[in-house]
C-alpha cells in the first residue's frame, strides 16, 4: 500500500523509547515503507517524545519544526510518553497530523490510511488504566539491542510522570522474551541491554517467574554474548542477582543504580522506597563481590526543599561511595505531580550551578574507574561507527575503548590492552595479539 515512500524516526528519552521506535520502524516496513534518516527527509516523520524534564519537551518542538523543514508535505505523526501526557497541546503544534497514545503507538500501520489526507493534529488516545502490554525490541539502529521485558510502574514518586504516561507495572512472559532474544541473536547481535521502566519489578504474568528467574535464562540463549542490566532500583537488587552476575558469563559487571538523592529528607519528599543506608549497603556490598564492577547512579538536583546544606550531604554522600559516573538531571515542574505543589522552590540558576557541580564530580569519578585499569587487558564489543580513523568500543565494565579503525574489527569482540585516557576521557587501546585478538 505504501510502497515507494519513505519513513524517518526521531527518538526523544530512555532506551526503552528506542526498543519502542525501532519496533515501529519494522511494522512499518512490512507495509512498504523504506527507512531514511531523519537528515534525508521522508514520506512520513514518527517522533517519539519524552515527558521526564521541560527540555524533552521542548526538544519535541524543534523536532518537529526540523521535519517540515526538510520534508513539507511529510506526515508527522507524534507519539511517546508526551503524547500520551498531553494530545491535545501536541494536536495544535503546527504541522502535527497524527497523535498516537500509549496503546496506539503499535497501531500505526493500521490508522494510516493516506498520508495525503491530512486530519490536523487527529489524536488517537486511550484511558491510561486501559493501556495493554506492547513488547518490542531495537534491531539495526545501534551495536547492541535494547530489548523491552516490562512497562509502567507502580511507584508514587513525587516527581514523576511516567505513571501518567505509561500505566501501572506490566510485564512480559519469560517465553516472549527469550523468543525475541533469540530473533535479536539472528540478526547478529551480540549484546542486549534489558530494559523497561522499573525491571527489578519484573514477574511473568503466566509463570510468577521473577527479574532472576528471567536473566538466569536469558544466560542460555544462543548467540548473544553480553548482556547489561538497566537501571534497576536498589531495594530490588537481591544478593542472588548481585552473585548470578558475579559468576555469569554474558552478564556484564555493570549495574546503574537510580539514587536521585543523597539526603534522606528529600529522599523521604521524593517518596523513594529507600534511604541512604539501603543505597550505601547495596552499592558496597556489589564491589565486595564484584571488584571490576562499574556502577553508575541517576541523581536529581533542585528537588523543593533541597536547601545548600542538603545539596552538600548529596555531594558528600557520592564522594564517598566507589561509583563509576552519574546522570544528573535538573529538577523540572511537571503537572499533576505531588511535588509542583511543594514549598522550597529552588531557583533555576542555582539548579543549574549544583548540576554542573555534579557533571564535574561524574568526570572526576569516571577518570577514577578508568585508571584502576589502566594497563590491564580487557574485554571489548567494537561499535560500528568509523569516527575520525578510530573505532570504539566498551569494555565487559564500561571502560570506552579506541583503537585505529579497522573494517574487520566492527562489533567484533576483543582482547585489548588499556594504555593511556585522551583528552575526552576515552581510552587509548592496543589489540593484544599475543592473547587473542578476537573471540
């Protein structure tokens, strides 16, 4: 039916946006499109937004001013979690035909009918009670693939919209996900990264399986040698998850471990379902087992109430942790949330002066989990990009790794010797042949 024309993706937000649009990509395919990139222009523009900070959504704006920049009479269609927040808003945006909610995402193929018939800003929307389970899983866009087990989440973060936008916790069956790893596997890839919005929460609604149940059989899959585990809340990392990692084979010694705060005050305002101490025992009790490992944390500055003292207990509190890096996201007013309502607003500028302390602390702990292994030989997956005569990569703990370019060597596997960081933080690399220069 729309053979000869030409579709193009935008993904604003997490991995799970990416397993999503990528999951898109392939339906529309089967229908008779051909993917181009953004840059080349297309038939028909899908942006899939974010709605965690004000930025993402301004972000959606110039993306989709960007689109009719390049193609005029394209047709965009708007999904994602912003959409979902917001369809109406998004409905008026100039040169918005097709708004598409959380289960309509999927059907896309399906409501298109003519892209030459043009319903300005037509929404598709559903209850947010009444959302279904999608699985989805990326192919083709990266070197590794984020593959989707669960959706939603239950917890009543004051700052937090993804409840609104996403629904309650759904998961996946143990059976579809190892289907899709495998169908992953064939396509080539080596390395999955195991995503969703609160995995640790993860039960299988036909089995009860549990997160552990699962990657114990994900280890089994053929053909995929890696994997990483996303964010996952600390108070649901159990001790048999930190030692199935510890003595697995394709599990990499890698977790990222949402903190948000380092004050127990504003973690109580926030509503996290733990304190510094959970966080403090968990993260040491991983490097006891997992020496190598590399941890990395979210962090949130500029929640109300985050006075300069309670700043510096955050600061203080990561300093004294063996974390590798952070994400640091400034704190942003988002409706319908419990903390919009909050007294002890924090003045953006002063906001932004705490993120940048935090941005400067994440290099300085990133430099730190580096040097511990210079000189060593490590493990790297190889990316496919050629960049300036170099080839990068990643190490089993998330060293990022450089070595001259080399056709033969792209998402290969490889034994390499660290020397030395570069001026952006990345690692100077050799193969060491006398090893083995590929596995």
């Amino acid at each position: 039916m729309f053979n000869g024309k030409t579709s193009a993706f935008y993904t604003l937000g997490c991995k799970l946006n990416f397993s999503e649009t990528s999951t898109i990509s392939r339906q529309l395919k089967e229908i008779g499109f051909t993917k181009n990139e953004f840059s080349d222009g297309a038939d028909l523009f899908v942006i899939n937004t974010c709605s965690v900070t004000e930025n993402a959504n301004k972000e959606c704006r110039r993306i989709i001013r960007k689109a009719k920049k390049k193609s005029p009479n394209s047709f965009v269609v708007v999904t994602g979690c912003f959409a979902q927040l917001k369809p109406k808003f998004i409905s008026e945006i100039k040169g918005v035909d097709m708004v598409l909610g959380a289960n309509e995402k999927f059907n896309l193929p399906t409501l298109l009918v003519d892209l030459n018939n043009k319903n300005k800003g037509n929404i598709h929307g559903c209850e947010i009670k009444d959302l279904n389970y999608n699985s989805s899983f990326s192919i083709g866009e990266r070197t590794r693939s984020f593959l989707k087990i669960q959706d939603g989440c239950d917890y009543p973060c004051t700052y937090c919209t993804i409840p609104l936008a996403r629904g309650k916790n759904r998961c996946d069956t143990v059976k579809n996900i190892l289907t899709n790893a495998s169908k992953i596997a064939e396509n080539g890839i080596k390395e999955i990264v195991i995503t969703g919005v609160n995995i640790g929460e993860f039960i299988d609604p036909e089995t009860n399986e549990n997160f552990y149940n699962l990657i114990r059989k994900l280890e089994d899959v053929d053909g995929i040698e890696r994997y990483r585990i996303s964010s996952i809340e600390p108070n649901l990392i159990t001790d048999e998850i930190i030692k199935f990692v510890k003595k697995s084979k394709k599990f990499m010694p890698h977790f990222h471990i949402p903190l948000q705060s380092g004050s127990d005050k504003i973690l109580g305002k926030m509503k996290r379902r733990y304190n510094t101490n959970i966080y403090k025992n968990k993260v040491l009790k991983i490097v006891k087992e997992i020496p190598e490992v590399c941890i990395g944390a979210d962090v949130i500055v500029g929640f109300p109430g985050e006075t300069d003292e309670l700043f510096n207990d955050t600061l203080n509190f990561i300093k004294d942790l063996p974390i590798s890096y952070l994400h640091v996201f400034t704190y942003s007013e988002r409706e319908n949330t419990k903390a919009i309502e909050m007294d002890g607003i924090v003045p953006k500028q002063q906001r932004s002066q705490r993120s940048k302390k935090l941005r400067i602390l994440s290099g300085k702990l990133q430099r730190a989990h580096y040097q511990k292994f210079i000189g060593t030989t490590q493990t790297a997956l190889m990316e496919r990009e050629n960049k300036n005569g170099l080839l990068f990569g990643y190490t089993d703990n998330y060293i990022k790794v450089k070595i001259p370019f080399d056709k033969e060597l792209v998402q290969q596997k490889l034994k390499i010797k660290l020397l030395s960081h570069d001026e952006n933080g990345n690692i100077k690399s050799e193969l060491n042949k006398e090893i083995c220069t590929q596995l």
